[in-house]
C-alpha cells in the first residue's frame, strides 16, 4: 500500500500534542492560581462552578479546578479523536506497521518519571512536566545519576532517544539548587558545543522549556551567520548557559574581553564525532588550552555526546580530561575492555537502530528520479516527509519545482483559476549556503508543521529532532553507512513508528549487500502501487488515460518551459549531482561511469546533457564568452574537487 491516497486538496487534521507517556491516559495537575498582583487585575464576568454550570454570581472570571479539567479532558479526548483519524488516513500497511495502541511499550521508555527522581528541583520538574517531558527513557535513566555527581563522562546510545536532556537536567538541576541565585552577570557556568547553528538552536529551545520555572538563569547561543556586534552585547549583559558552534566560541574567547566563563563548571560536547568529521578537532583543541587559562579546567566536568563511538573520540577524550570518564551506553566501564568490545564488534554499536523503524528501498532508472519522488508526495498527503539530497543546488531546484509544478498546464485554467498544484504540502528548504536567518525559520516553521516537507542536505542528518517525522526519503545515495544511519534517525526517535525509503539504481544494489553485512535489513519496495494511484488520479481528475511517468515527465517539462530561470535551477542541480557522485569513495558501488547522463538530464526537465548550455546562451542568459571566462567545459564530471560547502 501507498502512504497516503488523500487527495492534496483535503485539509490536513490536527496534530495529537507530544507526549512522553506510553498511550496511558494523561494526568492533568491542579493548575496554580494568578498571582497576587493580578488579581485585582483579573476582569468581572461570569464563572462556572465546581459542577460545570455558569455562576453569575461571582465576578471573577477565573475558572474553578474542576471547570478546568472538564475543558482539558474535553480538548484531551478530541485531540485523541483527531490523532486516530489521522493514523487512518496515513495508511501505511505494507510499507509500515503503524498500530499506536497501548499494548506495548516502547524499549526506550523504562517506567520511571522525572517526579519521582528524589530531591530534583521542584521548578525544573514542573517545567519538564509542562512540556510533556514526564517519562525517562532508558539513556536518561543511566546518565543522569552520574551526571549528577559531576563526573566526567562519555553519553552513547542510538539516535533519537533522548541524550539532550540526559545531561541538561542535572545540569539545570544544579544550577537551580545553588544557595545564592545565579544572576546573569554572573558570567558562563555552562558551555555546551554543536557542531551545527541548527543544533545550537534546538538545544536552546529544549533547553528554555526545562528552565520554564527557572526565570533567572538565562540560556543563549552565539553561532556563525550573525552578527558578532551584537553576540559581543549579549555576552556583555551575561549568558549562565551559552550554547554555540565551535569556531564562533573561540572567537569570542580570544577577542571579547567582556566574555566572563571564568565561573566555569560544565563542557558539553554535543554529537562530538560530528563536530570532529566536519574538521574542528584544531578548534577543539585550541578551546582547551584557552579555558585552561583562565579557570581551574580540571575541576570543570566535561560531558561528551554521541550516537557512535571512534578512534577520534577517544583521542578527544585523552585530550581533555587526564582522570578518565565515565562510559554510559557501553557494556563495560574499562576502557581497555571497551576498546576491545569495539574492535571486535564495532559496528553491532555503531549501527544501532530504532526498534520501530521500517527500511525501504526502490529501484528507480536515472530517468524516473524526479518524476517517481513527484509520485509519492502525490500520493502521501498530510504526513511529514524530510527529503536528503547531496547538494545545495538539487535542494534548490526541487524546492522550486515541488511549489510550482501543477495537475495541468495553467493556460487550461480559467482567467481567474489557479491550476491546482501536485505537491500541496508546505515546502521548507535547508542548506549550508542559506544565510542563517533563514535557516533558522525554516527549521522552526517545520517543526511545528503538520503536513510539511523539508528538502535538505546532510546538514540536518544529525541531532536534529522534528517531532512526527514519518517518513525519510533518500534521494540522492548516503555516501557512506554511517550517513545513512544519520539520516535515518530523523524518523522514528523516542519510541515513535516511522520509515525510511532510500532511491537506488540497478548498479547500485550491491550497497544493500554492504548494508546487510553490518546487520541492517533493508527490503526492496516496487513502484507499482505509486503508479497505480496516480494512474487513477489522472483518471478522475483530468479523465485522460495515461500513464504515471509519462504524465509527470510532461509537467516538469511545463515547469520548466514556463521560466528559463527553472532550466538554469535545473542545470545546476543536474550538475551538482554529477559532481557530487564522482566525488563518492566506494567506486565499486558507486561510479560515474556507471550513470546514464542522458536519462539523468531528462529527469531534471532538460533536454540532454550536451545541449542544456546551448538553450541557455540562446535566451541570454549566460553568453559564451562567460562560459570561456569562467573554464566551463561541456564535460559533466570533473576532476577537481568541489568545494565543501556544496554538499552542506
């Protein structure tokens, strides 16, 4: 069965609030009353009683406890209502097992609450519990007892199963017990590192909600893309918890002297193999040595976070800490024995995947790649979809293609008719080439979304967490095993159902051999059932008999004919992907010789490889001579080596 056989027209349903519990009936607590100062503010009007009924009697209009958990109860059940009518829709059925009920329990989930976790801070709980943050998984279980006694210490465990919060609570839990009250001009006690401006912000947000009940301890993030006048004025009024990217934290440490981190007590390292893989090891370094001057860096607990484990890790961990650490997430705690478990059998750890996740692959000619992906969020309506790609350039094109590609040509539509489109979800787009103002709104407007998709690079492939992600599309191939466990771990995190569907040509099949040499199943899924509905769609709403692929292929073609500027999208992205394939390092899997250039031209709306740059000087848009000016050849793979902010 297809993801979805919606139509794109019908209006998405609301989404069920987030919860931590395992489908049990939610508790609701007495809410507290205003606070004296307001009072006297509080308007006249009519009241309910205890019983439900309207009180004229009184005029206060406040509502009385029982009032309130009659209307919460009553917004709780339609919400339960909405939630099941949307499992209905999204029918997933053969491609994924989706039965939300209350029979089991996620593994992730180990029983325990964060109320019930003895002498933690009273107003921290409260704000956890007000974000429904209620039940402990099994990571934060482990980690927070040693945290807690601030021990230095390594946090693995798989992707998506709450590692934030396992050293965040005890953290802000500590903080909150001081017996003077942290004021911001107190300087840093808190530096918690992201490899990405993404990260940085959802760790703030995450972050803030804990600190709900904790007002006077301020969290911020400094971060690359914004401007540092401003960043220095933060850090000049005070910032207890700072979260940033590493290059822009050393900055500050070497040129703002109004920085004061000299009340230091916590390092967090963030997805460190992360920031180690994107090549700020030096800046990692020169960090230590900085904080080394101007705190007592030994008596600072550093915390590092990953979902795998390497080499470069504990090089790190050697690095920053001459007392050892703590290993949480491992079978031992000897680091000769962990070493050892890790040679033998690194990657059963490595590789270690959500239990209710469901894995996908199809096999699509360079031909159908654009038009086949057009077929499925055709078909999956309402759902929440995040497409990896391996460029900024194809995030471009497709962004702009999906927000404008339509059902029929719009000379067909009457004067005042907008043709309806094929893709009616809301299109977000990240990249590393997007300035960060508006990385930051399309992350944040995503996350809230209901149906929504978000085309991007693999600079969202890790830590990032979107809430009722069903479904991962991988386009363009993972580079390597790992990325594509990354990428997979934006869907089914904290106990949640969810799929992953990875786009493959013939040639490329052996890489789901290397797949399954490293335990990770993954099964073939066929086009057909696509085909089928959009078949019956054209059917119905355009009573024509044709084809699926044919009928796409023709609408892309009259996107691309409607603007010159969607060729030159086009052309990029078409390029860009040729490029980024030659760079890939398994060759045996993955060469460029091995790919049908003039298929792939089609797919993207051009007519071939050789001739797109022709069409192109004939509308004027990029003449000869620039061609010649800039080295351009008509061969499609080059030697040279891109630069690196193409594939972020």
């Amino acid at each position: 069965m297809i993801l979805n056989i919606q139509m794109p027209s019908r209006p998405a349903v609301q989404k069920q609030p987030a919860s931590m519990s395992s489908g049990k009936d939610k508790k609701y607590s007495r809410m507290s009353r205003p606070d004296k100062r307001d009072r006297n503010n509080v308007r006249s009007g009519p009241n309910r009683r205890g019983d439900g009924q309207r009180d004229f009697s009184r005029g206060d209009d406040r509502l009385s406890h029982n009032s309130k958990k009659i209307k919460k109860d009553f917004k709780h059940k339609k919400n339960q209502r909405a939630h099941k009518q949307f499992d209905d829709d999204v029918d997933l059925e053969d491609v994924l097992v989706v039965d939300e009920k209350k029979d089991e329990e996620s593994h992730v989930f180990v029983g325990d609450n964060f109320d019930e976790i003895p002498g933690l801070n009273a107003n921290l709980v409260r704000g956890l519990k007000e974000h429904n943050f209620v039940t402990l998984t099994q990571i934060q279980k482990e980690a927070i007892p040693i945290v807690i006694k601030n021990k230095d210490c390594i946090i693995k465990s798989e992707t998506g199963s709450g590692k934030t919060l396992a050293y965040l609570v005890p953290i802000i839990h500590q903080l909150g017990e001081r017996e003077e009250k942290i004021k911001r001009e107190d300087g840093t006690f808190c530096v918690i590192i992201c490899p990405t401006r993404e990260l940085c912000i959802q760790v703030v947000e995450t972050c803030k909600q804990a600190l709900k009940n904790l007002v006077h301890i301020v969290v911020g993030a400094i971060m690359g893309g914004e401007q540092i006048k401003k960043e220095k004025a933060r850090l000049r009024k005070g910032i207890n918890i700072l979260v940033s990217t590493p290059g822009r934290l050393l900055y500050h440490i070497q040129n703002t002297t109004c920085f004061n981190y000299v009340p230091l007590k916590y390092i967090v390292f963030e997805e460190s193999d992360r920031t180690l893989d994107l090549g700020f090891k030096k800046e990692l370094d020169e960090l230590v040595v900085q904080v080394s001057q101007k705190t007592d860096y030994q008596k600072i607990q550093k915390i590092l976070i990953s979902a795998n484990f390497s080499e470069q890790i504990q090089a790190l961990t050697a690095k920053i800490s001459a007392e050892g650490f703590e290993h949480i997430g491992f079978k031992s705690n000897n680091p000769e024995e962990i070493a050892k478990e890790e040679a033998q059998n690194a990657q059963d750890d490595a590789y270690k995947l959500p239990a209710k996740l469901s894995q996908k692959y199809v096999v699509v000619g360079e031909g159908h790649r654009i038009s086949f992906i057009l077929s499925i969020l055709m078909a999956s309506q309402n759902s929440k979809i995040m497409i990896f790609v391996a460029t900024c350039d194809e995030v471009e094109f497709l962004e702009t293609l999906f927000q404008n590609v339509t059902l029929y040509p719009a000379e067909e539509a009457g004067d005042e008719e907008e043709p309806q489109k094929i893709v009616s979800a809301s299109i977000f787009k990240l990249h590393g080439k997007i300035d960060q103002k508006s990385r930051t709104k399309a992350y944040l407007e995503f996350k809230k979304s209901n149906n929504s998709i978000l085309i991007c690079t693999d600079v969202a492939s890790r830590g990032l967490d979107f809430e009722d992600v069903r479904l991962i599309i991988q386009l363009d191939p993972p580079a390597t095993i790992t990325d594509y466990v990354n990428r997979m771990g934006r869907t089914a995190r904290i106990g949640n159902y969810g799929m992953s569907l990875m786009f493959l040509t013939k040639s490329e099949l052996a890489f789901v051999d290397r797949l399954s040499e490293k335990g990770i199943n993954v099964e073939r899924y066929e086009q057909e059932e696509y085909n089928d509905y959009i078949e019956d769609r054209i059917r119905k709403d355009l009573n024509e008999e044709m084809g699926a692929h044919p009928f796409l292929v023709s609408r892309i073609r009259d996107f691309m004919r409607r603007d010159m500027r969607h060729k030159v999208k086009g052309r990029k992205a078409y390029m860009s992907y040729v490029r980024a394939y030659a760079k890939m390092k398994d060759k045996e899997i993955f060469h460029p010789k091995n790919l049908n250039l003039q298929l792939l031209a089609k797919s993207y709306g051009l007519h071939t490889s050789h001739t797109v740059k022709d069409e192109m000087d004939s509308e004027g848009l990029i003449s000869r001579q620039t061609l010649k000016d800039q080295g351009k050849r008509r061969r499609v793979v080059h030697s040279k080596i891109l630069e690196k902010e193409e594939f972020m």
